[in-house]
C-alpha cells in the first residue's frame, strides 16, 4: 500500500490482543474446527479458510481510534436478508452455509467464469486493516478486517478497456435468507452493488474474508465481503457470489429502493446531508441513551488523502 501507516506501539496492541487470545484457545479451536466469536460459537467454517485466516497475517492500515468491541461488531448488524432488525442478522445467520461456496465472474474481462472460493483465495495474503465502518443511518464502528485488495482479486480476471464499473451480487437463497421468502420484502432482492472501475481498483478497497482474528461471521457477510471504507456501509457488499464487469454504471439496491435517498457513490460527506436526517456527525458504537458518544463525520470518512483525488471536478451534491 502506498499510503500504509508505519506500525506504532497503539497500532499492534489489538493485534497482540488476538495473537495471545489464539494462543489461549489455540487447543480448542483445533478440536472443535468452530470459529468462537465473544464466547459464542458459530457455524463451522471451511477447514482451509480457518487455517488460512490463522496464518499470520501483517497490518497494514490502522488508526489510533478504539476499536469497536467485536461483541457490538457482531451483534449490531444490517443484512436484510437475514431481517430488518439490528439483531435479526445474528439471530437469523447461524445455520447459513458460507461453504462450498464459488463466484461467479462474467462481463468485460478475459477470464470470466465460476471459481471455487478455495481457488480464488488460495493465491491472496490476508492483511489486516482497520477501517472505521460509517453507515448511512448515522452510526460508526471500527473494525480489523482481515482480507486484500480487491484490485489483487479483480487483475486475475483481466478486465478489459471496456470495464469502466464493475457490479457485485449477493446470494438469492430464499431458503436461507428469510426476508427473501417474506411476502413483502423490505428491498428488492438479490442485493446489487458496484463501483466505478478506479475506485474498486483504489488500494483501500477491501475485499474481507475475516475481522477480529477470526473467520467472517455469517452476520458479517461470510464468506466474502466487500469493505470500501470511505463510503456509506450499504456499498460494502455481503455474501457476494456474482462479479460483473460493465461499461454502464450498473444498478445498485438502496439507489433502486430510494433513489433520492441512496446515490450511486454514497461517499461518506459530512457536508450532504440525507434528505430525512443530517450526516455532519455519528453516534460511534458502542452507544447508548446515557452515553450517545457522538462525534464529527469527517470528510470520506477521514481517508480524503488517500481518495478524494478519485472525484476531482465532481458535484459531490449532484453525485451522492
Ligand atoms: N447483502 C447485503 N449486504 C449488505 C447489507 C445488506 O442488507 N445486505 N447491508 C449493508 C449496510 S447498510 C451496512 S451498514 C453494512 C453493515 O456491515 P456489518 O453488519 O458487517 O457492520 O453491510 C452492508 N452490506
Ligand atoms: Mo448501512
């Protein structure tokens, strides 16, 4: 990464934090194969995904911010295929099946194709990198992601000069995804994300397999995840199953839903407020009545230096 911070003594504590618990529950995890997040176990994962997300993995990007306890991390989630409540996505995901697990490529690229997940990993170092996470509706966390560029993924299927936008698509699985199977589904399904080919190809965009150490909880987007960090949650894409790449901006959910609410770019900007409510500041979790904790929205999240070149000349109000 070009713009990788060198490490400080702040910046490897939470590491150190994970490497000893690991060391602590070292024995178990091996016996069990279960990934325990807070205490709590969740769905098995694949055994090379496990390994692969226990080698040792470097930081690259980190912030001196606290980090967001893993318990509110996993517990506080959107992911409206598992229901519309912040706790449905825990509740509804535990039987979900992250594996096997492939994607699908196709559109303008000379490799397009299905690959077995375990293909497509097998090739990429996992880093860590913590990210503050800020959603539309005006909440924030900060996370240690553990996963690699999308730009590593993305140049192995040799996109072509016609590939100006590149879509994501989330699993369609009625049968795991409750609110897919509701009469009245709370948004048009399967969920669709994209982004425009510089900002997907940007260092920081994140393709996340992992947080905290540990293996992608279900309710986190298991198996694979999309994290772009200076922009709105909803861009940062879940389960994603299909890769296409287009010369047209491609639809995207929340903008199909509410298009004078959700734009395409969905840049995080304290300075455009959401029609319904202001985003000059954020309640960063975790946040209560007694102690709301609200602080300042910075400028794409606070990573302008890193990427606010990618909209020079743009109306940031026109191109929300
Ligand atoms: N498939 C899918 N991806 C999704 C969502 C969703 O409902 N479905 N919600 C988005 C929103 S609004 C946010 S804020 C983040 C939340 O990620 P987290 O639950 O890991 O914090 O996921 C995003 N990705
Ligand atoms: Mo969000």
């Amino acid at each position: 990464m070009s713009k990788s911070k060198r490490l400080t003594e702040n910046d490897v504590t939470p590491r150190d934090i994970y490497v000893n618990r690991r060391r602590f529950l070292g024995g178990s995890v091996a016996l069990v194969g279960a990934a325990t997040i807070g205490g709590e176990a969740f769905a098995t994962p694949a055994d090379w995904m496990l390994q692969k997300v226990k080698q040792d993995w470097p930081q690259t990007v980190s912030t001196d911010e606290r980090l967001t306890p893993e318990y509110d991390a996993t517990h506080y989630n959107n992911y409206y295929e598992f229901g519309v409540g912040k706790d449905d996505p825990v509740r509804n995901s535990q039987d979900f099946r992250p594996d096997p697990w492939s994607v699908t490529v196709s559109g303008a690229c000379n490799n397009p194709g299905t690959y077995a997940l375990e293909d497509l990993l097998q090739t990429q170092n996992l880093e860590e990198r913590i990210y503050r996470l800020r959603c539309v509706e005006a909440w924030s966390m900060v996370i240690p992601w553990l996963g690699f560029s999308l730009a590593d993924m993305l140049q192995r299927f040799e996109p072509t000069s016609d590939a100006k936008y590149v879509a994501f698509e989330t699993l369609m699985d009625p049968d795991q995804y409750p609110n897919q199977r509701s009469f009245r589904p709370a948004i048009p399904y399967p969920y669709l994300e994209g982004l425009r080919m510089d900002e997907a190809m940007h260092p920081l965009t994140l393709m996340a397999v992992g947080m905290y150490g540990e293996v992608l909880p279900n309710q986190n987007g298991a198996p694979l995840r999309l994290v772009v960090p200076w922009k709105y949650g909803f861009k940062s894409i879940k389960a994603i199953v299909r890769i296409h790449f287009t010369a047209d901006e491609p639809p995207t959910t929340w903008n199909i839903a509410a298009p004078r609410e959700y734009g395409f770019y969905a840049n995080v900007n304290p300075n455009v407020n959401h029609p319904r409510w202001s985003q000059a500041t954020e309640r960063r979790l975790p946040s209560s009545f007694l102690s709301p904790n609200v602080i300042d929205t910075q400028m794409f999240n606070g990573y302008a230096e890193e990427v606010a070149q990618l909209y020079t000349g743009m109306d940031l109000r026109r191109y929300y």
